[in-house]
C-alpha cells in the first residue's frame, strides 16, 4: 500500500547539506499499523510528508496504492491526498474558524466536481464524527474543544474520505496518558478494518499497539 | 476542486475574521458609494443641463456675414441658391432655412378661456420665424404643419423651454395662474392680428385678423418666437411686399463627429455660425463633464486606496494562516485551490462592499435632493432630482469594488499559492 525505496532527502542550512533520509526502504500492507520512532529532528516528520506527497523534493522512489507518486501532476496528487490518503497531526491543525462539523467535512468540500453534494457531505461527516464519539460537539469551534476531542476531530477528518492509508505524525505527542491510549487504540482498529497506517512518534507507548516497529537514526530504518 | 468547495471555504474564511471582513468591506464599500453617488450626482446634473440648454450636437445655425467685403457686393446672402450650396456640403444631412417675418404679429385679447390669466388691455407683440415642416416634424404629433392659406388657421409650435420659462419667471412676476399640471397647450387657439405692432410707426397700414394653433413643443424652435411654416412666412411677406432672405439656415449634420468639418466648409463659403446657443451648451457640459470626471477620479483614487487596504489586509491574513493553507493542501487543495479561495475572500469582500455602497449612494442622493430642493428656490429648469441612476450603475458600483477587491488579492492570493505544505507543517 506504501512503499518507499531507496528515499534520499537532504535540506540546504546555507551552504551546508544535511543529509535527512539517506536510503530509506519500507512497506506498509493493507490492515498493517507500522510505528516509526526516532528522536526530535530524525527525520521522521519529513518521511512521513513524502509518503503523504506533500514533499516532492527527494530521491528514490515512493508509490501509494500502487501510483508512483513522481509521475503525478500536482492536481493527480492532491487527488491522491484527499481520496486515498489520511493525514493526522501532532497539532491537530483544525481550522479555526470552521466548526468541528465543517472542519470533518472539508475534505468533502474540497473534492472535484464530481463530488458528493453538501448535504451528503454534512450527512457523513456527522456519521464519522458519531464513530470518534463527538457527534454531541459538532457545532462547536475547535477553540471550545479538548485537546483529545481535537485530536478525534482530525481523525474523522482524515477517516471522512475513506481513506486507504492514514499517516499520522505524533499524533498523541499534545495528549494526556488516558487519550493518547483512547487514540492509539482507535489506530489499531483502523488497521483490523484493513487500512494501512504510518504513524511516527517518539512515545514507546503507541509503538506497542502497532503490528511493527521501526527505528529511524541518522537518516536510516532499522 | 469545485467552485462549490471554493466558496464554501472562502465564506467559511470570511466568517471566522468578521471584524476584519468588516473594515475591508467598509472600505471598499466607501470607494463603490462615492463612485456611485459622484457618477449619479454628475449624469443628474447633466441631464439637468441638457434640460436647460437642449442643443443638438448635430446642429450648425448658419447666419449672414457679420463683416463682409463680397457682403457689400452682393454675395453671401442666405437665398435658395445658398440653401442649395448648403444642403451639398458633404457630411450635411438635411438644411432648413429660416425667416424671421417682417410683419409684425399682435395678440389684443387672451385665448379662449385664458381670460383671467391675461393682464387687462395688454396687446402681446409676437416674434414669427417661418421654419420648413421638416425641421419640427418630430414635435407636431403628425399634424399638418404646413401654410392655411390666407384666411386659415395657422399652425404654431413655441418652445419647449417657453413654458418652463412661463411657470417659473414669467407667472410667478406678473402673478398670473400656472399651467396645471397634467394640462397640455398643445391644441390651443389664438386670436392675433398680422401687420399690428404696439411700436409706433412699425405697424403696417393693413391689419388682418387671424387665428394660431398650436399644433406642438419643440427644442428646435428659438425660446422666445412662434414658429409657424415657412410657406406661410413667405406668403404674408408676399403680401406684405416685404424682402424674402432667409435669416438663418439649421444644418443638420449626419453625425455630430461631421460638424467641425461641416462648420469649416461654411465659413469657407462666407457665412459665418452662430455659436451662441450650442457654445452655451458646450460650456456647461464642460463644466459639468470636467467636475463630475474629477470627482469620478477622486472615487477612483478612494478604490485604489481600498484595494491597497484589502491588499495589506489579506496579506497579513495569509501571512497568519500558512498552517491552514499547508493543512487545505494535505487535505487535497492545489496551490491554484488555494490562490482562488483568497481571490474569493477578495471578491466577496469586494462585492459585499460595492452592494452595501450602491445602496449607501442611493440613500445619500435621496438625502441630498430633499435637502437641496427644499434649500432651493424655484427656478426655471429646476430639476426634480440632481441624481441619474441608469440601470447599469448599480452593477458598475458593485463591480468596481469586486475588481479593486480583486486586483488588491492578487499578490496576497500568488502568495497563498506558494506556501509549502511540507515545511510549514513540519
């Protein structure tokens, strides 16, 4: 489902090159959860924005539900990121002015033309807010909620559009012990339902819901 | 993405910076009234001017040579032959000549019905132009504008400005009743006498008495003569003995570009061209033009000082929302996606401003107007309202604010468009 060979990803610190991600081999299947853990700074935010395609600048090669993602335009790829892939953040990175309701349906509202129309969006998005638990809160402003009910929020979110793939980046990193387990529990059962989950982390505590374990350091998997 | 999806987040944007959209709008809501309401305030004024002086771009008023030395040989006199010269200059659509009679025309008594408002034992002295039927063919209603004969009731048309100059100055000074409103002259008959004159010594020893109809109101008939048909102007100085040159000839020019050219060959032909009533025209359309273009500039200005605001504005928006452009991009938005939702912000902003100032145009000029005539006396030509609001106005007072709003959210927009998702959410 994921796949990345031979991923080489350096950043320019004036005219010194730091080299981030020096030959990065890994696959995720179907129905697998794969933990990444490394240290701040390892890299392993960025890895995550290239098998997301929010990255383009890297070498080696990455493909999503079998697409390559060097070969994508960039309208192919923000299809790609809003129909087959989730993201889930550290910070949650809701949309403040928007309702938590309206922040589970953007990805609805950002779809093509042939999208669904807005009252099935709205529809759905209440369906998924009802699975995380937080249909009572759907009008009100990411301000007035939680930080676990945030997270929950850009979970649905990032489950609104069926994902195939979910990344998730520290995703309990801002949660208590109690929510960050309710969450870590929520990624496992994604996994049974047959999607294929990233999540990066520097907490051993999610890395024991996970199918695999990953060690990224010095820009390497092990 | 859709334009649906576009809207919907542009709007949604909008709703969680309320008070931002609020002084962004207000400006560009400023800038849309004042275009509004000076562009209304000068097509009024306008109108109003047009009312006052009604000159007829295509129109060239050919008279004799002031000073002449062919003159004084006998040339350059307005006859048939020069109506005919005239009529061939190229550009010239139609020449009517006109002759002012030299037989005086007198009304003693009031028309029917009219008794009252006629001050006792006054005996009115009428200037008579002759014109041809076809230069008021368009005033008379299809009536028959044409010579009687003698003994037949003659067929008049005055001045449209007359009356307003009547309601206005004249009945207000002699205190006589106003024409009511709603009641037309047109139809109304005179008793006069041909060849009396209240000058002595200018009277013709034989008095005819007939009767004048007037049959319509025209622009094109000078304020203060009664016009009647060229042929019956030649027949009473026929029968008067008196001399038969036109003293004047109307060009009509075919189009009003052609009337510098049209004047030029006239001149060259050694007449010369009365200037007064169209320079007159000329001078306060000017006037009005020039004011109206320079308060026009001045709301220009005002939407350039929006759009920069909205641009300041919006920039600093983005500026404060990268993470929310980088999330819109991981969620499926393309960097195009996104330049249009800020364009959107832009243009709603835009369009809620131009709408809210159209309107805010409209409420002033009524405010005006109410001031205004209640402050003004009466006078002739006054008008009603000092405003014109022709049917594309209030969407060219949207639509200026829209693309001020637009043009201000371009660069803010190109910005939006290159936020990378990847560094800013790491």
């Amino acid at each position: 489902m994921i796949s990345l060979s031979g991923v080489e990803k350096s950043f320019k610190d004036g005219a010194r090159e730091i080299q981030v991600l020096r030959g990065v081999d890994l696959r995720v299947e179907e129905g697998e959860m794969a933990a990444i853990l490394g240290p701040s700074g390892s890299g392993k935010s960025t890895l995550l924005h290239v098998a997301g395609g929010l990255d383009r600048d890297y070498r080696g090669e990455v493909s999503v539900a079998g697409k390559p993602l060097d070969r994508l335009g960039v309208r192919e790829l923000a299809r790609l990121r809003n129909e087959t892939i989730g993201f889930v953040f550290q910070s949650f990175n809701l949309l403040p002015g928007l309702s938590a309701l309206e922040n589970v349906m953007l990805p609805g509202m950002l779809r093509t033309p042939d999208g669904e129309p807005p009252g099935a969006i709205r529809v759905r998005a209440m369906e998924v807010l009802e699975r995380v638990g937080l249909l009572s809160k759907a009008l009100a402003p990411p301000a007035r909620l939680s930080g676990g009910e945030r997270q929950r929020v850009a979970i649905a979110r990032a489950l609104f559009a069926r994902p195939r793939v979910l990344l998730a980046d520290e995703p309990t990193g801002n949660l208590d012990a109690f929510t960050g387990d309710e969450i870590t529990r929520l990624f496992a059962e994604m996994a049974r339902g047959g999607m294929a989950v990233l999540v990066v982390t520097h907490e051993e505590r999610i890395s024991r819901a996970a199918g695999r374990v990953l060690h990224l350091r010095e820009g390497r998997l092990s | 993405m859709s334009a649906r999806g576009l809207f919907w987040i542009a709007r949604a944007r909008l709703r969680a910076d309320r008070r931002g959209v609020l002084l962004d709008a207000a400006a560009a809501c400023v800038g849309g009234a004042a275009l509004v309401f000076f562009l209304a305030l000068g097509l009024g004024v306008s109108a109003a001017a047009r009312r006052m002086f009604p000159a007829d771009a295509r129109l060239v008023e050919v008279i004799p040579p002031v000073v002449s030395l062919r003159g004084v040989l006998g040339g350059e006199k307005l006859d048939d032959l020069a109506v005919g010269r005239l009529a061939r200059i190229p550009g010239v659509s139609a020449a009517w000549p006109k002759l002012m009679l030299k037989v005086p025309v007198a009304a003693p008594q009031a028309p029917p019905g009219l008794a009252q408002s006629w001050p006792p034992g006054m005996t009115l002295q009428i200037p008579v132009l002759g014109v041809p039927p076809a230069m008021v063919a368009d005033d008379v209603g299809g009536e028959r504008f044409e010579d009687p004969g003698p003994g037949g009731t003659i067929p008049v048309v005055l001045s449209r400005r007359l009356l307003e100059v009547y309601e206005k100055t004249i009945a207000p000074a002699w205190n006589l009743p106003r024409i009511p409103p709603g009641v037309s002259l047109v139809g109304l008959e005179m008793p006069v006498r041909i060849g009396l004159s209240i000058v002595p010594g200018k009277g013709e020893p034989k008095v005819t008495p007939a009767r004048v109809r007037l049959i319509g109101l025209s622009d094109r008939v000078p304020m203060y003569v009664m016009a009647v048909p060229l042929g019956t102007a030649r027949r009473l100085h026929a029968e008067y003995g008196k001399e038969g040159i036109y003293t004047q000839v109307t060009l009509l020019a075919s189009r009003p570009d052609d009337v510098p050219a049209v004047a030029a060959t006239v001149h060259r032909m050694g007449f010369d061209v009365d200037e007064g009533d169209q320079a007159a025209a000329e001078r306060v359309g000017a006037v009005v033009g020039v004011t109206a273009g320079a308060l026009v500039l001045l709301s220009v200005v005002m939407c350039v000082l929006a759009a920069l605001a909205i641009a300041r504005s919006l920039s600093a928006s983005v500026a404060g929302r990268v993470r929310e452009i980088a999330v819109l991009q991981a969620l499926g938005a393309t960097p195009s996606d996104v330049r249009w939702v800020v364009l959107l912000e832009g243009g709603m902003i835009g369009l809620s401003g131009g709408v809210a100032g159209t309107f805010l145009a409209a409420l002033v000029s009524l405010a005006v107007d109410a001031v205004a005539l209640s402050l003004l006396p009466d006078f002739p030509f006054r008008p009603e309202t000092f405003f014109a609001f022709p049917p594309w106005l209030p969407f060219l007072g949207a639509a200026v604010p829209v693309l001020a709003a637009l043009a201000g959210a371009l660069a803010p927009a190109a910005a939006a468009a290159r936020v990378e998702p990847a560094r800013t959410l790491s």
